[in-house]
C-alpha cells in the first residue's frame, strides 16, 4: 500500500551520489542506503517522532547543542516530513509540528471540521495510528469520511470504527428515529447551529433583541448529543444586574441560559449565542457567566470589518477544557 505523499524513494546529491530512503509502515524514514545497498543512516522515534539519529555503526549523531543531526543533510524523517534540525521542529505544510510537546505550533486552518475541539493537537493523541501529511487531517479520519456511507467500503470504515471506539460503531453523526441529527461529542453539535444562530443575530432589526440562542444537550444513554432550535434572544432588561454588569442603568441582553426547547432525552449541557456587533468585553462576560453555570458556551460574531474572509468569528468553552477560537 502506498504510503502517501511522503514516500521519498531517493535522492542525488551534487556530486552524483544516490540515496535511497526506507521506511517502515508507518511512514516514517528508517534507514538510509547508499547505491551499494549499505546503510548510511539509521533513524528510530518516540511516539511523537522525535528523532535518534544513529551511523552505520551506531553511534548517535549529535550537533554540539545535542540535538539530532544527519552527517548526510538528510530532512526527511518522521512520517517523511522534513524536520528543521535548528528548531527541532517538523514543517506538516500548513503547519508546524514540535515532537517534543506532541502539538502543532498553529491552529488548525479548518477549525473543529477537523474533527477535534484541539485545534493544536497532533492526531487526536494517537500517532501511532494517524498520520498527518498537511496539517490538516487526521488519515484515519479522512478515510472515515471518505468511506462513510459507502457500503462497499464498510470493511474499512469498520476498521476505524474498531479503532477509534473500541469496538462501538459510531459514527460522525447519525440520524436518530425521529430525523434528528446527533453528533458523537459537544463541540460538533454546537458548531452544527453556527451559521443559522449567527444569521439570526445578524439579521435581526430589533435594536433591543440584538441577540439569538440555541441550546444543545447530551443523551445519556447513547452519549450522543442532540440541538434545539434557533431563536431570537430575549430582549435587553436595563434592570438585569449580576457581578459582571458595570451598573443598574447598563443595557444587558438577557438570552437566558435555559434548555429552551431542547429535546426531553438531552441533558442540557450548553449553548450556541450569537451577536450582532462585536464587543470583546460582552463576550467575555458571557463566556464566565457560562462558566459559572458550568454550561458550555460557543460564542458566534461577526466578521471583522474589512476581513477578506466573511465567516463568522467564534469563541467556544467547554467545561474542563481551555477557552478557544478563531480570531
């Protein structure tokens, strides 16, 4: 099986010498031969490819500062991705990538399309079974998505159902019983309402209802998660007073952190709340009166003024994780 856009086969120098790559299943550059068939090189990894460099003779090939260094100049290692010895750091293309933290030094450009709420993490934590050409996709996911759906393709899709859930077939999303969408964790179902909660506020011509909501919830037995429908804020209450307004007289939209109409079977575990106009200080606010609820929070907002890119900006929390975003 190919392995991917990495597989280097070999290499000329300027004085005609060749080289020739080997790699294990994985991807990853283990050997390094000559034109005779004898090792030059020898490469292992730690599970986040950090590399040992070693001779023929095995010996460890250091620079002086003790970082790995090839007495050949060969780039390509870990996964095949050329490594930049004086950083030690891994070019992945649209990212960069440090073995010795196991993170991406970037966001991940398709924000939670990518399928993880981590937009640094490498893999989902597991680069033992996903690699990662682009900086973009996990290949084991790639190939969920690809083949979903595809019934003359289930050996493989089953395959990674095994082992991405250990044996419980779940998808992406499903569709229960009722057609209703349901999503496998809380950031998929919220990003599900983005743009429809976004267009709300953004629409709205109630200079007092600047504001919509939409709640989403888990269902405890199946642990999949479920949405309730769009709707307008509730209008500004210039009597609303908590310990983050800055006085009685302070115009507050009041979108209620309540389940709305969320389906009885979920549990109530946050909420998707869009803005008309920015304000870093209203957003934040309502990012800790989330928190102190213990309600997840996925804040929508307009795009910044003059921005090339005319998505939706977003700030999204979840209880027992960072604050994260896209701006």
């Amino acid at each position: 099986m190919p392995i991917g856009p990495d597989e280097i086969l070999g290499r000329y120098d300027v004085a005609g010498r060749v080289s020739i790559y080997k790699q294990d299943q994985h991807g990853n550059v283990t050997f390094v031969l000559n034109q005779f068939g004898n090792v030059v090189e020898k490469y292992t990894y730690d599970a986040f490819g950090k590399p040992t460099i070693f001779d023929a003779y095995g010996n460890v090939l250091n620079d002086a500062n003790g970082n790995p260094q090839s007495a050949i100049g060969n780039r390509f290692l870990f996964t095949g991705r050329e490594y930049i010895q004086e950083l030690s750091i891994y070019d992945y293309r649209h990212r960069m990538y440090m073995p010795g933290i196991g993170r991406f030094l970037q966001s991940d450009p398709t924000g939670f399309d990518a399928g993880d709420m981590n937009l640094f993490r490498y893999c989902d934590d597991d680069p033992v079974d996903g690699t990662d050409p682009t900086g973009l996709l996990n290949m084991w996911g790639n190939l969920e998505t690809f083949y979903s759906g595809n019934p003359s393709m289930n050996v493989v899709q089953d395959a990674w159902n095994e082992r991405r859930f250990g044996g419980l077939a779940m998808a992406y999303r499903s569709t229960d019983s009722g057609n209703a969408t349901q999503y496998k964790d809380a950031s998929h179902a919220a990003m599900s309402v983005k743009d429809a909660v976004g267009d709300k506020a953004a629409k709205s011509n109630d200079p007092d209802s600047p504001e919509a909501w939409a709640p989403y919830g888990q269902d405890p037995n199946t642990k999949m998660w479920g949405t309730g429908s769009v709707r307008e804020g509730n209008g500004v209450d210039k009597k609303f007073k908590d310990r983050y307004t800055e006085g009685v007289t302070e115009k507050v939209q009041k979108s209620t952190i309540s389940r709305g109409d969320l389906p009885e079977k979920y549990d109530f575990k946050g909420f998707v709340l869009g803005h008309k106009f920015f304000n870093a200080k209203f957003v934040d606010r309502d990012i800790r009166r989330a928190q102190d609820a213990g309600k997840g929070i996925l804040l929508v907002l307009p795009p910044r003024p003059g921005a090339r890119d005319k998505g939706y900006l977003w700030k999204y929390w979840e209880p027992g994780h960072s604050v994260i975003s896209n701006y």
